[in-house]
C-alpha cells in the first residue's frame, strides 16, 4: 500500500471518530475537562448552595464570581476528610485565596454535602 493511501484512510478514520464524538458528546455542558484539584474543588463548590454569615451576602456580584470561579485553594491550611472520616458526615473546610481588583481576598468555606457555608471571608 502506497505512503498516500495510508494517509487517505488515516485521515479518514480521524474525521470518522471526531464526527462520532462530536455526535455523542457535543450538546453535553456537564462534562469537564480539567482534573486538577484546584479546579475539582472550585466546580463543586459551584454547584452548591452558598450559605453566607448572619445572611451577609456580598454586593459585588463580580467579586462573588471571582471567589467561586477563580480561586486558588490554599491546601496548607485546608482540613479535608478521608475516605473513612467522610462516611462520619465530616465537613471540608477550604481557604480560598483570590487577589481582586488589587486587594487579597481570603474565603474559608465549610462544602457539606448539599450546600457551602462560608465561615469567614475577608
């Protein structure tokens, strides 16, 4: 077989499954493609009710996406259960650094298991 007809059918098998996986998998939003812990703890974060202190929810919307979106976990000082201590209902209590519009931002969140409560935010 010749070199120009193995690309043909290479080619061909390419554009094949990429149309096939487009088909399968392109209306989907629920897929992530990063799994770096950072971005595995923000995106469930996310997906939780967030329970502010006293009922104080802060004004800037943006700020408030900025903390949910881009946020850095500070893994020295957050407390995560292990397997055998999540089965006891314990909580993951994250420190989420953020520098926004200049000033550091620092948000302790408890994530339970259907809501995030913020302990402490400054």
């Amino acid at each position: 077989m010749k070199f120009a007809r193995k690309v043909a059918f290479f080619s061909g098998g390419v554009v094949l499954g990429t149309v096939l996986v487009v088909w399968m998998f392109g209306e989907r939003t629920d897929i992530q493609c990063t799994y770096f812990p950072n971005d595995r703890v923000l995106y469930d974060l996310r997906l939780k009710t967030w329970v502010w202190p006293d009922g104080s929810v802060p004004t800037d919307t943006a700020w408030t996406w900025a903390v949910r979106n881009r946020s850095k976990v500070d893994w020295d000082a957050t407390t995560v259960a292990t397997r055998t201590e999540s089965k006891a209902d314990s909580a993951n209590v994250y420190v989420l650094r953020l520098e926004y519009q200049g000033r550091p931002t620092e948000v302790v969140v408890e994530g339970r298991k259907h809501r995030a409560m913020v302990l402490r935010w400054k």
